[in-house]
C-alpha cells in the first residue's frame, strides 16, 4: 500500500498529465462515487474538481473515466479524468481517481457528470453532478510607479500585472503562465523604450517598464497599462495622469501700452508648479496696482499706474518656480493720435515680438478705416451745402420783379 502512495505521489509530482499510472490491483464491488458537488470559482482561475470512486471488480478491461456536460452519449462536452489524481487526496482499498481541472470557465453556471466507458459501448453514468458557478474575476488591478517627473529628465514607468500563477492556474498550464503588457496614450511621448519581464516561480507579476522623456506637453496626459490573460479572455488595466514640472515660460497676450495716460502692462506666464509673477522696475514706485488671476497652470499679472509717473521705454516681467527662472523686457507702446508708436531707444531680451506687430497693424487699420470713413462724410456734407448755395444764386438771378426789400430809400428831407 505504501509503495502505491508513493508511486502516486512521484507521478503527481514528475507530471500534470499522466495517463499511464500504477494502480492499485483490489478492486470494488459497486459503482460508488465521492466528488464535491457544489464549486464557486472566479472566472479565468483553475477549477479543481477532487473525486474518487470504485467499480466492480469484474470489469476487467480498460475503463475509462470522463466527465462531461450535457447528454451522456451526445455530450457538448468532455474531459478525461486525471489518472494520477494531480488533485492531492488520499486513495484507499479499491479507490480510483476520478479528479480533474476545468480552466478557461467564463462566468456563469454549468453542471458536470461522470461517466465510465469500457469494452464495446458498455458505459455507467454516475447519479452525481457538479455544480460549477463561475463569478467575475477580482483579480488585482495593475500598479503602476511612476517617479517625479521633470522635463528634460530621463524617467521610467514600472508597471505590475499580477499573475495568475500557483493556486490559480491548473498544473499543466504553469509554463504558459504569460501576462501580455502594453501601454495606451503613448502616442505623443515621442521616442520611448520599453522592457518586458514575464512572471516566474520566483515571481507572482508580470513586469513591464516605459521610459521617455518628459516635456511640459506630456503634463496632465493619463497613460494606461493593461494586463492580458490570455487563456482567460480577461484584461486589467490602470490609468495614471502624469504630472510633469517644467520651467515658466512666456504666453502669448503680454503686452505693455499706454492709453489715456494710463499705463496697463500684462503678463501671462505658464508653468509647474504655477509660477510666481514679479515686477523689478517698479521698486521706485509707490502708485501703482497689481491684478493677479491663476488656473491650473498659468498666472496672468496686470499693472496699472499713472503714465506720467512712468519714465522708461521698457517694463521687465520675471516669471519663476522651483524648476528655473526666465525674464522679459517688453516695450512701452503710446498711442498718439489713434496710432501705436513704439518709443525709440527701448531694448526687449527674450521676447516675442509679433504680437506687438500684430497689435499695432489692428489698431493702426482701425484709425485708418475711422478716418477714412470721417472723411468721406465730411465731403458729402460740404457737397450738399454747395449744392444749396449754387440753387439760391440760379434762383436769385431769376427773379423777374424786384422784391419790396430792395426799394430805395430816399433821404431824409431837410
């Protein structure tokens, strides 16, 4: 007895798939069956269905033990019982192994019977069934770690798909236990490199690396990675937004104009973390006033104060964080009679000039189109006042009596 538990034993531990294996010679009297009816298992994990059963000893021919699902002769389906009893259990006497694994269950409900074949069609159909429900797999979502990112710096994302390795897949499929790893939303990263790590004994995931390197247009993109089992037709993933720092930098929209003696000078500047907006040349001034508005990632600074008290031809905006620190020396644009003049003699470093081009063209059509257009009214109007005066004297030269305000007067007698 001892030799046959061993045997057993040595079979279950070389091989998952045994089909020839040393069983005992006692034999039973009966057709007998212990099986656990009722299993509830997540979709995607191996099912071990234990069991053991006896049949009578005159059955001398190979007997073949299936399991099944539907009509006995007309199943829809089938599958052999494992000889060996990969499902450890402790056989007795006239004991056989009846145990198998179901693998690749989708959710639901289905019910199993066991069956006996042997010689020319002889077959016993055990009264037994199996209720098998199989619920949605629970299974880890990925992790995902995700270092500080800082544009310009080389980074590398880890993810981590959790296998299904060990108690969850069925002893035969330990060498296909693959998770498939891919990243979505790496469109726009640019040049990247990836690196792929199956799971091992050793290891229970499945590991896959990113690296790029960020910009400050990769901030606030959600990158996800998904985890694929294959054999069980499922896929996990995690999402993750990235948060990129960068340095401050310049906005269209700064300008700095006088109008009605009034100096009004805007700065908008964007950046992570959200910069702090400064104004060194009005550190001699005491009569001014300062708007600040801020968004996610971008600060808009205005100044106003009194044109007459201001006497450069620049301002200076400095934009900072903790990343870096970047500076802009724009012009003083006057408006002098319904045009933008730019001040002779004013110097501006890193800045964008066209906006300013752009304003002083739109402002400059305006005036032409408002002069225009006055122009051309005072003309009409002068015609017609001409018109007038050119039908009086016609009218005048026409009359053919004289009217009694032109009698003469006749001097006084003396």
């Amino acid at each position: 007895m001892l030799v046959e538990i061993c045997t057993v034993a040595i079979c279950w531990v070389i091989t998952a798939s045994c089909s020839q294996c040393i069983e005992p010679r006692e034999t039973g009297t009966n057709f007998s069956i212990t099986v656990t009816q009722d299993v509830t298992v997540e979709a995607g994990r191996c099912i071990p269905i234990a069991c053991k059963f006896t049949y009578p000893g005159n059955i001398t021919e190979y007997v073949r033990r299936v399991w099944f699902k539907g009509d006995a002769l007309t199943p829809v389906f089938e599958k052999d019982a494992e000889v060996c009893g990969v499902v450890w259990q402790f056989l007795r006497g006239p004991e056989r192994s009846c145990s198998f694994f179901l693998e690749d269950q989708q959710e639901g409900e289905s019910e199993y019977r066991f069956k006996l074949t042997w010689g020319d069609d002889q077959m016993h159909v055990f009264p037994e069934r199996v209720r098998v429900s199989v619920s949605a797999l629970t299974q880890k979502k990925p992790t995902v770690e995700t270092p500080p990112l800082t544009e310009g710096e080389w980074a590398t994302l880890t993810c981590k798909v959790y296998s299904l390795k060990r108690n969850d897949l069925c002893p035969q499929r330990l060498e296909e236990d693959f998770v498939g790893i891919d990243w979505r939303g790496t469109e726009n990263l640019g040049m990247l490199w990836g690196r792929m790590e199956p799971s091992t004994a050793e290891h229970v995931f499945s590991v896959a690396e990113l690296s790029f390197t960020p910009k400050s247009e990769h901030h606030n993109i959600n990158l996800t990675c998904m985890g694929f089992y294959k054999k069980a037709n499922i896929t996990v993933e995690k999402t993750v937004t990235l948060r990129v720092k960068y340095r401050p930098k310049f906005l269209n929209g700064s300008v700095c104009v006088v109008q009605a003696e009034v100096l009004t000078c805007v700065c908008v500047s964007q950046g992570v973390p959200l910069p702090v907006i400064a104004w060194p040349m009005l550190g001699v001034y005491i009569s001014y006033s300062i708007v600040v508005s801020r968004s996610a990632q971008t600060v808009n600074s205005t100044i106003t104060m009194s044109a007459s008290e201001y006497k450069n031809s620049s301002m200076e905006c400095v934009s900072r964080n903790v990343i870096g620190q970047i500076e802009m020396e724009f012009p003083v644009l006057h408006q002098a009679e319904g045009s933008l003049t730019h001040i002779p003699g004013s110097e501006k470093r890193d800045v964008a000039v066209f906006p300013w081009i752009i304003v002083g063209l739109s402002l400059s059509l305006n005036v032409a189109l408002l002069v225009y257009l006055t122009s051309a009214c005072k003309c009409k109007k002068g015609g017609q006042k001409r018109a007038k005066e050119e039908d009086s004297t016609y009218i005048s030269l026409d009359k053919a009596d004289v009217s009694p305000e032109y009698d003469i007067i006749s001097p006084n007698p003396h």
